[in-house]
C-alpha cells in the first residue's frame, strides 16, 4: 500500500484531538460517522489498514523526555510504511512531525527502502541527499531529515505498529478521524521485519485511539457527538506510550 502526499486526507498542517475509548465504543463511533455522512478513505474500503512507523531517537532520548516533560514545542523523527506484517516494502515514507502548542505540521519525503537501509546500517545521509529519484520539492524536507539526524546523533529505535481506519468529511474545511487499534512495539531498527513476533502490546485494556485531525472550523456535528459519546481530550501518545511498554516502566527520568 502506498499512500501520497497529493491524497486529499493527508494534512499537513492541522490539529489534532485525540481520544482513548473501548472497542465497543470505537465501533459505535464509526456507524455514527458513516449515518452522518463521513466516507471511508481509499486505503480503508476493504477494512482496516497496517501501520508501521519506527521511530528515531538521541543518545539521550531527547524527544521521548520533551514529551515527558509536556514541552508546548516538540517534534519526531520517523520512518513509516504500510504494508501488511508478511510483505516487505519497496518504498517508505521519512517524516519530521513538529508540535507548537496545538499546531501540528508534518513533513515527507518517500525513498527507497534500499535508501533507508544506507541511512541506517552505514549512516549514509550523504547518499539521500544526492538521491536523483527525490524529486525537487522534496530536496528542502531530507535536508532537513538529514541536518537533524547528523546533529541530534539519531539512530532507530522503536517500531510501533498498528491496524487504522479512517474516515473523511469536508463541510466547510476537510476533517480526516482514524480509529487505531492492536497497537504494538518492540525495539528494531528492520525496515524488512515481517513477523509479529516479540511485540508488545502497549495497553492492556485494548483502548481504541481516535485521532480527529482538521485545520479549520470543526464541524457542528463534532460537538453533539462528544456529548452523546460522553469523550474526553486525551494526551495519549503512541510513542511515548510505546517505549514505557517496551521498558516495562511508566517513566523514564528528564533529568540529565
């Protein structure tokens, strides 16, 4: 599977709501969606769709510390794909997702895996940068990828995978909710793994993460539907989430 940045559901600036409910809830969530109007988009016709994102980190775990701390600015570094556990991609997407205050705004770049696998085996940014396959308004974002990966020493360090649907309104201004659920992790830095074995499961209670994710004026029926479903705003992050799983604690100092 593949998914562009030409694809209307794909925002590059937006907010982004986050909600924590229980899969009968998250099922009663998605037939209140389609009764209102709201359409699968391509990639969820036939169900749910894989997610795959390994996320890079410092040393000293600057980005997971900025999230522990609740820093209003923020970013991570990201490599993502979407094929199923048993198919290895051709390509993958680079991605440097920022946070200021409520804003998120999210750049990419797709490469080749074989590229990925330069970066992360030999360190070879050198060898991204030149790629003749990015085309050039892509050149300024892996400048950019590259530039921080060298300064902030990144290396792979957790993938977290999951199964997302998502649905697509555009009243006055588009609207994209996803509903994530079997989110797992576990420590790799293999583009190629096609086996769910060793992952862990980051939540217990098997919670549904529902992302609302827009850029203008939300809809009048959003607010109707977090009182019927009684949904409170959650800080809940699958990253941060992800590596308290895999240490098997809750909190890792931010003290240095």
């Amino acid at each position: 599977m593949s998914e562009s940045n030409s694809d209307k559901s794909y925002l590059a600036k937006r907010f982004e709501f986050k909600y924590l409910v229980s899969p009968m809830r998250a099922l009663l969530l998605e037939r209140y969606l389609e009764k209102i109007g709201l359409k699968l988009d391509n990639f969820s016709q036939n169900g749910s769709y894989q997610v795959h994102s390994i996320y890079f980190e410092t040393p000293f775990l600057d980005d997971y510390r900025d999230k522990d701390g609740s820093y209003l600015t923020r970013k991570k570094m990201r490599v993502r794909w979407y094929e199923e556990h048993n198919q290895v991609p051709e390509k993958a997407w680079l991605e440097i997702k920022n946070k200021r205050n409520q804003l998120i705004s999210k750049e990419r770049v797709k490469i080749s895996a074989e590229a990925y696998r330069l970066l992360v085996e030999r360190g070879e940014v050198l060898h991204l940068i030149s790629d003749s396959s990015i085309v050039t308004k892509d050149k300024p974002t892996i400048s950019r990828f590259c530039r921080l990966y060298l300064r902030g020493h990144y290396h792979p360090y957790v993938l977290v995978t999951y199964k997302r649907t998502a649905y697509l309104g555009d009243y006055l201004m588009p609207i994209r909710i996803t509903f994530d659920r079997d989110i797992h992790a576990t420590w790799t830095n293999d583009l190629f793994r096609n086996s769910e074995a060793g992952l862990t499961p980051i939540r217990n209670d098997n919670a549904v993460v529902m992302e609302v994710k827009f850029n203008g004026q939300m809809p009048w029926w959003f607010t109707n539907m977090l009182k019927m479903f009684n949904l409170r705003r959650d800080t809940f992050s699958k990253y941060a989430n992800s590596v308290d799983a895999v240490h098997n604690r809750y909190q890792i100092p931010i003290s240095r």
